[in-house]
C-alpha cells in the first residue's frame, strides 16, 4: 500500500542513533548545538533552535516576536491546524485570509484588503513546499509594523525565485523576507527527526530567548543572573547554581532525534531531488486530463527548487461522477493512499466556536477543499511506484470522457 507520504530511513540513519545510545548523553548532550548549526548552514540562517515539534517552534516564535492578549494574527486557512493554534496559545486571536487559486498560498490582496489596525503578525505558510508570495507579504506587513513568520514546514531543503532576482535562489524559510522561519521533521516532511521542529531568525537576541523557553526558561549562563551576588542566600552562585526567568517549557529534542535529523541532512538533496522527479512526472502525465488540475507554481523556475512535499491536485468529481470518498476508496482498493490537505482550518468547531468564523470567509479556500487530493509522494517511491499511481489516476475517468 502507497501512502501519500512516508520517512525514509537508511542504514547511516539507523547506526547514527544507535552510537547515541551507546553514548552519555541520549537528551541535552552536544548533538544539540551540531545539528542547530548544520541546519543554520544549510538553510543560510544566522540561527537555528532545536525544538521537539513544529508547533512548539510556532509558539515560541509567538513568544519571541511579543505577541500576546489583544493581537490579531494573520495567515492561511490551507494549513495544519498548528500554525494557527500557536496563535491562540499566547492568548492572540488567530485570523485568516484567503488563499491564491493557484498556489493555494496566502493571497497578498487579500492580506491587504483584511488588514486591521491590531494585525501584528503574519504567519505566511509555504504549502506543498511552494512559498508563500513573501516579497509581497513582506512589503504589507512590515509597512505597518508587522512581523513574518514563515511556515516552512512543508519546504525543509527547498527555495524560490523572486521576479526582481531571477538569477537566485532564496530560502524557505530563511530570507530577507521572513523574520523568523519554522520548520517541521514529522516523518511525513521532506526530511524527519520521529518528531522535531526548528526555528530560525537572524536575530541573536530572539534565538536566546527560545533557546531559554525551550528549556523551563532556565538560564545557567552567569553573565545573564539577575540575583545580586550579594543576596544573603543565593549569592553563592558555583556550578550548581542555574535561574528561571522566563514562564519556559519542555520544548527540547533530544540526541537520539539530532543524531537522526544530522543524518537525514545529508541525504536532504537526495530526497528533494527525487520528490521533484516524481512531481515533473506526475505533471506529465496529467496534463491532458480536463478533470484533474495539478498543483501550480508562481513562478515556472521555481520546479527546479520547491522541494514539494505535497502533490495536491485539483479533482472535478461532478465531472468524475463520484464523491472524495468513493474516489479516495477506489485508490485504496487499488494500493493508493492519499489524504486531503487540508480542511480550512476557519471551519473547525473550536474555531467557529471561540471566534464565530464560518462558511464564506474565505471562499477561495472552501473551493480548494471542496477538490483536494493529495496523491503519494514521498522519496521512496520507486518507477513502478509511480507509473502505478499514474495508470490508476488516469483510469478514474468516466467511460463517457475517455471517448475522443
Ligand atoms: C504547515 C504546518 N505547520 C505546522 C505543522 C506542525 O508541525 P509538527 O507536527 O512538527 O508540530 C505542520 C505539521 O503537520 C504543518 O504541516
């Protein structure tokens, strides 16, 4: 059975953990700082913080960019429902404003028509590994004082184009666009930790700070205490001696993770590279179909750098005459997985509920939803992988539409 995304983990990976286990430390030893800096290098950030999930980066990414009660925080409702729960854990309200039809990324008209005087953040999530339109996001926040978060969850490894500077390639993740960029090492992402998550930012005192909250907010750094050494008790301040100054968590990858994610960063462009093979074939194939629309791209350079993560396309099921679910079934029956990604994150109850968002608030996004499919896509697929779920796509045609 193909599911429509998996981790693929070599002989290398299995052994790199296996000499963490046999080592000191298995948590908050010093695979830590490497895997931080070979990610840093990597994605060309000045800092990276290890973090246990992606979600746990997007809250600290919250706390580091300050903000909290009475904010309104923007992004895209074709997400995982973390990048807007991040929003509610500091006490912000998280909004959303619809997407581009064609890249089912956050449309920056609509970031600028919805804009209000309490947005103070945008979170511009890079779906399937595209980016978002970040130059344009970029110019509308930051005209009003607003940070950028990115949500590169989705394109660990991956880059863009912008229309000024076509001769380069620019990070997800990491660019003069994005204040802080977040990552994601779920098992199905382009490159996996078990569970893991990263934040970026070229801003020293930002990476301190989640680095003191991925840690209770302990500091154990004498220069920062904020004890007098001359207090009668804790004046004494020898090795033992650590401070908690900020309300912190438990938000570190241990080791056994780094180990793995190191591993699993060498073979990143390996992975990327077949995950774009698959898609150009994928491509290929579908083009003829009048009642399949493959994902599209801003700019047609920028296949040689998404490192997709997704393949998303659109289905005509009234053309089709068959519902999701008997189409998804008929794969299945067929060895196929796929998934549907992602319900609009304004329609779920929780969200309807805390802050009355319903039907109609961002119809671009409900009509994606009304047609996604995310078919299998993941590095270990073979050719005959491929060409199976190409021959079983293209035979849900009707009879009646395969007659020339
Ligand atoms: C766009 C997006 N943001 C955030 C997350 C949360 O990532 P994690 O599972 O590492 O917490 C995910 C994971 O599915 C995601 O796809």
């Amino acid at each position: 059975m193909l599911s429509y995304g998996r981790q693929s983990i070599s002989e290398d990976d299995i052994a790199a953990i296996s000499a963490v286990l046999r080592s000191d430390f298995l948590t908050q030893g010093p695979l830590i700082a490497e895997f931080e800096r070979c990610f840093a290098e990597r994605v060309g950030a000045r800092h990276a913080v290890a973090v246990n999930s992606a979600t746990a980066a997007l809250h600290l990414a919250m706390r580091v960019a300050e903000i909290s009660v009475g904010d309104r925080v923007v992004t895209s409702p074709i997400t995982f429902l973390a990048s807007a729960n991040a929003v509610a854990y500091v006490g912000a309200i998280p909004d959303f404003c619809d997407i581009d039809p064609v890249t089912f990324t956050l449309d920056p008209r609509e970031l600028e028509r919805s804009w209000r005087d309490d947005t103070r953040a945008v979170v511009a999530v890079d779906y399937a590994g595209q980016s978002a339109d970040l130059p344009e996001i970029a110019r509308i926040a930051r005209a009003r004082g607003a940070v950028v978060i990115e949500d590169a969850c989705h394109g660990v490894g991956g880059s863009f184009h912008v229309a000024t500077r076509p001769d380069r390639a620019w990070s997800l993740g990491a660019n003069p666009w994005a204040d802080i960029g977040v990552f994601s090492f779920h098992p199905v992402k382009t490159m996996t930790t078990g569970e893991g998550g990263m934040l970026v930012t070229d801003r020293q005192d930002w990476a301190d700070l989640a680095r003191t909250l991925r840690s209770h907010g302990i500091t154990r750094d004498h220069a920062r205490f904020e004890t007098p050494t001359s207090d009668s008790l804790l004046g004494e301040q020898g090795p033992w001696f650590y401070e908690m100054q900020e309300l912190g968590f438990n938000y570190r990858l241990t080791d056994l993770q780094c180990a793995l994610g190191l591993s699993q960063l060498k073979r990143l462009d390996s992975f990327i590279a077949r995950r774009r093979d698959i898609v150009a074939a994928y491509n290929t194939a579908f083009s003829d179909l009048d009642w399949l629309r493959p994902p599209g791209l801003r700019a047609a350079v920028d296949a040689t750098t998404t490192s997709w993560h997704l393949y998303t396309v659109q289905l005509d099921f009234t053309a089709l005459g068959r519902t999701r679910t008997h189409v998804m079934d008929e794969l299945r029956e067929a060895g196929i997985g796929t998934q549907v990604l992602y319900i609009p994150v304004h329609l779920q109850p929780w969200y309807r509920r805390t802050y009355g968002y319903g039907p109609g608030k961002c119809p671009v996004a409900e009509a994606f939803y009304a047609c996604a499919l995310s078919l299998p896509l993941y590095p270990a697929m073979t050719d005959a992988d491929v060409a199976r779920v190409i021959a079983v796509v293209r035979a849900l045609a009707p009879v009646s539409l395969s007659i020339p």
